[in-house]
C-alpha cells in the first residue's frame, strides 16, 4: 500500500513502487491525470487502486481495479439541477475551472439542468493560474449579462478568489445568488480562512455530501485538531482514513486465505511488459468489493466500484459559520429531513427548505425580474438616418432634452423588450456620423458597443460575418437577401401599346395590302357563276373585306375558283406569316427589354450609398462590368429610373429587401422587382458579446414573427402588404419565415451559432479577446472592421 499525490513524478513512483517494494494496492490519486494514469495501470498490473477524486467521465467497467471512494458526481449535479429547479430559475451562469477535470464535468452538468428545462445562459472558463485582473475583467463580463444566479465549481482556492472580487464588483449584494459545490464547500471552514473571504461567503448556499456525525467522527476531529492544529479535518482526510481502514480488512481476509504469490520483474519505464497477472491483487480486489462498515465519512460500501450513494446536504453561509437547510436524495428528492432521521424537527420551509439568508442579507430568494428591475439604465445606441425615415428617424426634443426615436426597427426592439417576462430600462443615444452613412461608420457605431460605449444598437445594421467577431446580433427582424428593382414601363404605356411593334407607315402599308388583296380576288372571282364574290357592290364588300382580314387567322372560307386566285392566296398567306412572326418578335422584345437591358455589359446599376451591397453586385449577381452608381435615398432612387441610363441615371436598383420593400411601398405602382438573392443576413439588433439579452430578445422575434405581429408592423410603416413583389420573391420569403425560426432554434444556440462555439471553447474566446487586447484594439480591429466589413458578404 502507498500513497500518490504527484503527479510530476507519478510514473516513475509508480512503477518503482509496483517493482521494487511489491505494493499490492494503491491510495490517493487527487488529480484527474494522475486518476487516469493509475487507472490504465491498474489494469495491467492487477494492483487496486482507491482513488480520492470522482469523475463523471470514468468508465469503471473498462477499469476493474480501479475504485472510486467520493461520490459520483452526476449525483450532485441532478441534486444541483433540483435545487434551481425549485426556485423556478430558468437561466443560470456557471463558472468553472479551466482544467481538464472542469471541463469534463461540464457535459454532464448540461444534462442535468437540460432536464429539468433549465438553461446554462453563459459558460466562463477560470483558469487557476488566473491574475487578479483576469477575475476581475471576466466578473466585469459577466455582470453585464443580466443574469443573477451564479453557481461555481471550481478548486476551493480559485472560488475563494472569485467569491472575494465578486463582493468587490457588488454581485454579492442583494438580488443575487451565488451556489457552490463540494469542490469548494468541502474545504471552506471560518475557522482557518481569512476573514473577507468569510465575508464574500455571507448567504452562499453550498452543495456537499452529508457526513453522519457519529461517536467515532467526533474522537478522529479531537485527535486531529491536537495533532495538526487544524480545526476540522478535510473530506480527504475522512475518506482516506476509511480507504486504509477498507484495506486493512480485506488484507486480513486475504490472509487468512493461503496463496502462491507469483514474482514480479518489470522495467519501471516500460508499462507494456508489466506482469497482467496477480492473483494477489484479484482476492484484493474481491474483498474489497464486500467489505463494510461505519466509517468517518459514513457507511463504505462499493457498489459496482464506486461509493453507494449519499444524500446532499443544503448549507446556508451566514455569519461566522453555516447552518442545514435541508437535503437531496434521489428517492425523495430536496426535503428538510431524511428517512433515516425522522427526529428532525419539520421547520416551516419553501419549496422543501428552511428559511435562507441570501446575498445583502434579503430572506427573499432572487428572481430575474427583480435583476432586471434594479439594473442600470441600457444605453441605446440608434444612428441618425437620412432618407429613409419610415425605417428609423431620431429627433431630439429641446424642452425634455430626450431623444425620440421613431419607426419600424424602434418598433420591433419596443415590442420585443415589452414581451420579455421583465423590465428593461433604456434610452436612446444618437450616434452622428463624421460623415454620410456607410459601412465603415456603421462599422464603427458597433464597434463602440464593443468598446462599451453603447449597451446595445437599435437601426438598419446588417448582419455580418466580419461583426459577429466582436458583437452578438439578435436572429434578424428583417427578410434576407438583396432584391433588384426596375422601373415598370408596362404600367406607363398607353391604352394603344400593342400598336408599338411597327411605325405608322407599316401600318398603313400593311392596312392597304389588306384592300389590294381583297380588290384583286373579287376581281378575278367575280366572273364565276357560283363565285361567293357575284352580286351587287353593296353586296359583295363585305365577304371581300371578311375574306382578306380572315387570313390573319387563317380562316377563310371562301371557295375560290381562278387558278391566279389560289396562286394569290398562296403568296398572300406566306406574307402574312412572315408579318405576324415579325410583329411577336418585336412584341415579344418590348415587353421584355428591361429583362435584356439588364444582361448587357456595362450598364448603369445604382446602389445604396457606402453600403457593402457594393460588394454584393460584383461579387454574387450576374451583371457584367456593371457601372455602379450610388445613391443616399428613396428619392434619389427614383429620381435615378426615371431618367434611366440616358439621362444620368441607372437601369436597375440593387439594395437590401427592407430598403427595397419601403421604395415599392412608396412608389410601388411604377416599378417593380425582378430579382431576389438571399446573399445578405437582414437586420439584427446589436449587443455585447455574451449578452442575455440577445437570446431573449431573438426569441421575442421569433414569436412576433409567429403571431403576425411584424407583419403589421411592416404594413404600419410600408403603408402596402407585399402585393408588390413578384410571385417568386414572395416565396422566398416563406422560405426565409422558415429559416428564422429554425435560427432561433439552434441559438439556443447561436446565435448566432458563433456564441455557443465561443461558450463550449473558452480558450478560443480567449484568443478572440487577445486579438483585441487594448494596445491594439483601436488600430488593428478598426482597420479589420473597415477593409473586411466592405469585402464579406455573409
């Protein structure tokens, strides 16, 4: 039997030991890697091993000689998942420890809160080796989430540190909730910590197995507190003491059992030629696995090579010490007394607990809403918009010195936050433009968000790639894509339109050719006997006439008896043939030449003023060496069809759908739109990364789009429903109903699918933020932002 602690020199101890000294047993890995080493080496050597650290990620199957003395710890995170469940909160932030044993506790986590429908809003990753300023910097964060429950498992002497700098930064006031697991729990005693570090503790509630007390526990903590000078001995310590107590019974059984105990000759660098077998080690094993009894830390029993299950304790930090308030089994779930104490005085209690004491020293448990409620006043950043004020307009009143902002976007934002199940306090800023608006002031009206200078932005700000790096945008509010428009010159055509295809002379001819024709047959048919053409003048113009003007149709009746007749007929048809071909073709032309117009080379496409669909023309339209003229307003647009290519103007206007939607909205009745790309992503509202807000704001969207509320809102502001657009683009935008609320399905996921990445990896995040660490974060995030943001499209 031996002891391991370090890992540093864990193998080559190991194998000294297994070699040179024989050990038939092991205790004490307190690390994940050391754990894992000593559990693969187990198995080849057939040695037990009793290890001092639980971990949800251990396949004990796999690993028959290894034995797990804590608890397993999806135990305590179906009990953790309980306990938020009966205080109805459906959001919490987790902080954990940025090791592999944190991170390999956190899928399973995820499952049990996922199961009681709660959802882990944010994930932040602490390194131990964090610097003061690192914990403050991510607290600064998190405090910007809008969240009030925190729950913390991590290292006792990283949560002692986080615990402080949170009383610090004030989330330890009143409102919050702070739950800590037995990582730290275990190790927190008022006796032997500093006194601000009690402090920062004052109405945490704290997850731990139940320890009984018992005659036996109480001589062990006399003892220990003369030896050690410590006031309470550690979990570790307990279990450790039953581990040696376990071995100590099953070596006495095994020996009283006779056996041939094989020799050993191994290389202690080489772990493929230790020795698999040991029938030592197997009758070790074996007893093990029977032997029970009280112990310090309550009954050992390993069942299928782990402790039985313990119930939680619930303790409440206030004051200089901590008081019960109740407990977790699986079998009776949070309750103030377990069976086995039926004694235990049943106090008034919430939801299965007693009274507690919580942060600020408030007796009433936390909620969002009172969060919400007491949070500071959101700065809105909104963006003086010209030219299309039905989309955004911000005025500025004199007498209350407040600015007013107006129109469909404030609308979506007013409605969203007024669904949401809590009070958001905010005013509008307006954000002035050095110069006309364009994707690099855009640009930079985000990049103040991500400066902090602004909460959030409410405006047309598209979508992108490129500004998802640094800010994190609601599921857009808009339908997506770039539209073309035209103007409609079917509409402006006058009632005899289907006359343009010929000239005047054409018709004339054309109109003559008909008589001569007539004039001619009734000439040579008229000497017939049985002609149709014999009779009196007033008799025989009109089958003349009905005969040549029938012919268009090609159906003439008449039976024609002169040879020079049917040969007459013959060429006549043959022309009027050709006439009619010729005449379609020139129809067909006209009514189509705004569609040829636009596969020309070179022609005149105007665009919306310093805006990235610029970008988008060249890079995903079929237009060939367009010339791109831009243009800053509704106005502007239709001054610019009007006069057409001729006069100083353009062929076609490509913009985003909402900007096209408000054009035909106003000026729907002469032009029209001939082409839908879905190669942008909308409007979406702006906030910081990591904000609660985004989600919940994404799905309030979601919902009004479900309800039909946008719609009205758009028929509010467009004054027209979509009756404009074309039969195609309408379907489109089904299709784009459909892909909203997928988006806000999987943001829940992503949104933007960019945040959950950056939430599941931590480190990457990490190395977002050092891209943007404060030397460089006004010149090389400006110069990104303004070169990529004209350039991506997506």
């Amino acid at each position: 039997m031996f002891f391991v602690s370090k890992h540093a020199r864990l193998h080559v101890t190991a194998s000294d030991l297994l070699e040179n000294l024989k050990v038939q047993a092991i205790i004490g890995p307190e690390s994940l890697l050391e754990a894992k080493f000593l559990s693969i080496l187990s198995n080849k050597t057939k040695v037990p091993v009793l290890s001092l650290i639980a971990s949800s990620s251990f396949n004990l199957d796999q690993h028959r000689y290894f034995l797990q003395m804590p608890q397993d710890e999806t135990i305590q995170w179906k009990g953790l998942a309980a306990l938020t469940e009966s205080f109805k909160w459906t959001d919490v932030i987790l902080i954990h420890e940025d090791s592999e044993f944190g991170r390999e506790s956190v899928p399973y986590m995820i499952d049990s809160f996922l199961e009681k429908k709660i959802h882990i809003s944010y994930k932040s990753a602490i390194s131990s080796l964090a610097t003061d300023d690192q914990i403050v910097d991510e607290l600064r964060k998190l405090s910007d989430l809008q969240e009030t429950v925190f729950i913390i498992h991590c290292s006792h002497d990283l949560a002692f540190r986080i615990l402080v700098y949170a009383k610090r930064l004030g989330l330890m006031d009143q409102g919050y909730a702070w739950i800590v697991t037995d990582k730290t729990m275990d190790f927190f005693d008022p006796m032997e910590l500093d006194e601000e570090v009690v402090e920062s503790f004052q109405g945490v509630l704290g997850l731990r197995y139940l320890i009984p007390s018992s005659n036996q526990l109480n001589n062990f903590t006399k003892r220990w507190r003369k030896e050690t000078l410590l006031s309470n001995p550690n979990i570790f310590s307990l279990l450790a003491y039953d581990a040696i107590f376990a071995l100590g019974m099953a070596v006495e059984r095994v020996e009283s059992r006779p056996f041939k105990d094989g020799k050993m000759n191994i290389d202690a660098m080489d772990l493929t030629n230790i020795q698999a077998s040991s029938k030592s080690g197997m009758m070790l094993l074996k007893e093990l696995l029977n032997v029970r009894f009280k112990g310090l830390s309550g009954e050992f029993h390993l069942l299928n090579r782990k402790s039985v299950a313990k119930p939680l304790e619930i303790v409440n930090v206030f004051g200089k010490g901590e008081k019960r308030v109740g407990f977790w089994t699986e079998d009776d779930g949070i309750t103030m007394y377990i069976k086995s104490k039926l004694n235990y005085r049943n106090k008034p209690s919430i939801n299965g607990l007693e009274s507690i004491i919580w942060p600020g020293g408030s007796m009433i448990h936390p909620t969002r809403r009172l969060m919400m409620q007491t949070s500071k006043t959101l700065r809105i950043g909104v963006p003086m918009l010209v030219g299309f004020e039905e989309l955004l307009t911000v005025e500025h009143n004199p007498q209350t010195n407040a600015t007013i902002a107006k129109g469909f976007c404030v609308d979506v934002f007013d409605a969203a936050i007024e669904a949401l199940s809590y009070e958001v306090p905010y005013v509008f800023v307006p954000f002035v433009f050095s110069k006309a608006p364009n994707s690099e002031e855009y640009n930079q009206l985000i990049y103040e968000v991500y400066l902090q200078k602004y909460d959030a932005v409410v405006g047309d700000t598209t979508i992108t790639a490129n500004r998802s790096l640094y800010v994190d945008f609601t599921i857009p509010y808009t339908d997506l894509g770039v539209g073309t428009v035209i103007k409609d010159d079917q509409n402006s055509r006058k009632i005899w339109w289907f006359l343009e295809p010929l000239d005047t002379y054409m018709w004339v001819v054309t109109t003559l050719s008909f008589f001569i024709i007539g004039a001619t047959i009734w000439f040579l048919e008229h000497h017939h006997q049985d002609s149709a053409f014999r009779g009196p003048w007033h008799g025989v113009v009109g089958p003349v006439l009905w005969f040549s003007f029938s012919t268009l149709t090609f159906s003439q009746r008449a039976k024609l008896w002169s040879n020079l007749s049917r040969l007459l007929v013959i060429v006549w048809l043959f022309i009027v043939l050709v006439m009619i071909t010729c005449y379609n073709a020139a129809l067909s032309s006209m009514l189509t030449i705004q569609q040829i117009r636009l596969t020309q080379k070179g022609i005149d496409i105007g665009y919306h003023a310093g805006s990235f669909v610029e970008g988008v023309i060249v890079n995903n339209s079929n237009f060939k060496d367009p010339s791109l003229l831009p243009y800053a307003s509704l106005a502007e647009y239709k001054s610019a069809l009007e006069g057409g290519s001729k006069k100083g103007g353009v062929v076609a206007i490509m913009d985003e759908l909402p900007y096209i939607k408000l054009f035909l909205a106003k000026y729907g009745t002469a032009y029209r739109l001939v082409s839908y790309r879905p190669s942008t992503n909308g409007f979406g509202f702006v906030f910081p990364k990591g904000s609660q807000l985004a989600s919940n704001i994404s799905r309030e969207i979601s919902k009004l789009r479900e309800e039909g509320e946008l719609l009205k809102l758009e028929k509010k502001w467009f004054k027209r429903d979509s009756s404009f657009l074309p039969e195609d683009s309408q379907i489109l935008r089904g299709e784009n109903a459909k892909a909203h609320t997928h988006l806000d399905t999987g943001m829940e996921t992503e949104q933007n699918v960019n945040n959950i990445k950056e939430k599941e990896h931590p480190d990457d995040n990490d190395t977002v933020k050092a891209k943007h660490h404060k030397a460089k974060a006004q010149g090389a995030v400006e110069v990104n932002l303004n070169e990529r943001g004209r350039s991506e499209n997506v």
